[in-house]
C-alpha cells in the first residue's frame, strides 16, 4: 500500500469528499436541541443556565450545564458527557446514599458479630 501522503491525487480529493458528505450528515443530525436529545434529563436542568433547554443546540460540542437535584434541590454543574456517561445524579445525594450503605453495612456486620 502507499503511503497517505504518496496517493494518487483522484484517491485524496475522494477521501476528502467522503469526509465532507459524512461531516454533513453528522451535522443534519446534530440539528436538535438538547430537550429532544435528552428529554429525561429536562427536569433536572437548572434555571442557572444561560439558555432554556429547547435554545441549547448540541452541535458537537461538550459544554458544562447546571443541574439542580430533583430531591433536595442542590445545584452543581458538570459536562454533558459526564452526566450522560455515569447518569449517577446529585454529587451530595450519591455520596448520601454511599453513607448510608456503608453505615447499614457496617450494622448488618455488627449484629452478624454479636
């Protein structure tokens, strides 16, 4: 095989056309806004950001959103990406909940001592 740079010239000017036809597509299908993409995440996006969801258009970037908890109300802000990939919620409420499975734990093996 030749190398990228020794091709011959009809084969590079096709690549690029490849390239251009799907970045094209890829950007007709980025043409949504963030309450059609994720519409299980709406309630729990912060009147602290700048535009109301149905105004943030994703279009490909990874931007930094406010949340706000659905139980107890507290703010915090993460990428997209990060909310999407570990969907673990609140930071306060997850490590809540971390506390009171270790305390439980820890009862449960303290009564399996005794």
């Amino acid at each position: 095989p030749l190398a990228p740079c020794t091709r011959p010239t009809s084969l590079r000017r096709r690549a690029r056309s490849r390239k251009k036809m799907a970045k094209d597509v890829d950007v007709a299908e980025r043409k949504k806004n963030f309450s059609e993409f994720y519409p299980h995440l709406v309630p729990q996006y912060s009147v602290l950001n700048h535009l109301p969801p149905d105004q943030l258009w994703l279009d490909g970037l990874d931007p930094i959103i406010s949340w706000r908890c659905q139980e107890q109300g507290h703010d915090w802000k993460a990428r997209l990406s990060a909310r999407l990939s570990n969907d673990l919620g609140c930071p306060q409420c997850y490590e809540m909940r971390r506390l009171e499975k270790r305390i439980a734990n820890h009862s449960m093996a303290a009564l399996k001592i005794k």
